[in-house]
C-alpha cells in the first residue's frame, strides 16, 4: 500500500516559506485475493470502536479487503487478512488522505493496526486537528528551527511506537549536507521531537 506524495506552492507565513506536502494512496496494486467480507466487517467494528460510529462514517471509505499472501505475512503475528480504509483529514485548507490498516488472523480479530487511534477515549487524537499548517509553522519558529536555504517542507503523518498519533514534520535544509526535523503534535502543536530526540514527555 504505497502513498503518492504531491507538494502545494510554496507558501509564506511570519516570514518563513514552507511547502505543504500531502500523500495521497494511489490505486491498490497487490493483485491480491479479495478476503470474505465477514473479514471487512470484523474490521469495521473494530475501528468503529476506536473511533467512534458517526466519525468513522463521515470519514472512512473501503481501500481494500484483502488475503494476505504466506510470503508477504509478518513473521512475528498471526495475520492473514489484510483490511485498509481510507481515512480523509482535514485541518484548515489542507487535506489528505491517509490509509488506516487492520491486520486480522484467521478468525477476523486485529493482531496488528497502522493508523488506530482510539478517540473514542481520546478525542483530541482525530480532528479537529488543532495544528493547522501556519500553527505548526510557528511552532518552529517559536522553538527556533532556522529557514535554511530552501522552504520548509511540512509533512503529515501517522507516527508509529511510543507516540503513537497523527503528527506533522517539518525539516529545514542547512546545507547540501542535511538539516533539521521537528515532529510537532497535530493535537496541539507541541513539538515532541527533534531530530529524533523527545523533548516533551
């Protein structure tokens, strides 16, 4: 399940210019067998559970429903169905589509998930989003991430581990040989990391 990636204009906010880039999921091309659609269900009531039903209707669509081929299988869980939806946010002007993945073993429950939250529990983990572009503009500004030689590129994502939610990065270019990167809280534009070092618990 690959994402292709498509960048706006450049933009200018406090001074700072910075690209907003989406990825957007193209087309599945596994080619793989479609699972039974009890499968897709098992999935469905998972993630409703975590997202809450009226949520997840307004802003879930079907990507794929799928088996899972034994090479292409996780070694280390007992998946065997593969069902992926996609989960369209939007915060501000910005949209995209991101793809949210239940990973099921022969029975239909989830031993394996990209993109859960559980805001349900935790409203603050889906939208609305508090950290618009320009707010997450500022927040490096604010934390002292330097322009660089070219503008910023913010990017949108599901940040897997210990934090476990939708975050934004926004890297600079110092020189030919690299930069910085903050990860900034989409919930409320903390910065969380930098340059893979947490800095807010």
């Amino acid at each position: 399940m690959t994402e292709v990636e498509d960048d706006s204009d450049v933009k200018v906010y406090n001074g700072y210019s910075y690209k907003v880039f989406a990825q957007n999921p193209g087309p599945s091309q596994t080619g793989w067998d479609s699972a039974p659609d009890s499968i897709r269900v098992k999935s469905h009531e998972y993630l409703v559970e975590n997202f809450g039903l009226n949520y997840f209707s307004d802003h879930f669509t079907l990507y794929i429903n799928q088996i899972i081929p034994i090479g292409a299988r996780s070694e280390i869980t007992s998946e065997m169905y593969v069902v992926a939806y996609l989960y369209e946010i939007t915060i501000g002007d910005f949209v995209t589509k991101k793809i949210v993945a239940t990973f099921q073993d022969t029975i239909g429950i989830p031993v394996r998930t990209e993109g859960v939250t559980n805001r349900v529990i935790n409203p603050e983990l889906g939208m609305p989003f508090d950290a618009t572009p320009e707010r997450v503009v500022q927040a490096a500004i604010t934390y002292g991430l330097k322009q660089g030689e070219y503008p910023w590129t913010l990017r949108f994502y599901f940040f897997y581990g210990e934090v476990n939610r939708y975050v934004w990065s926004v890297s600079n270019s110092l020189s030919e040989s690299g930069g910085r990167t903050l990860v900034i809280d989409a919930s409320n534009s903390s910065v969380i990391f930098d340059g893979g070092t947490i800095v807010i618990p």
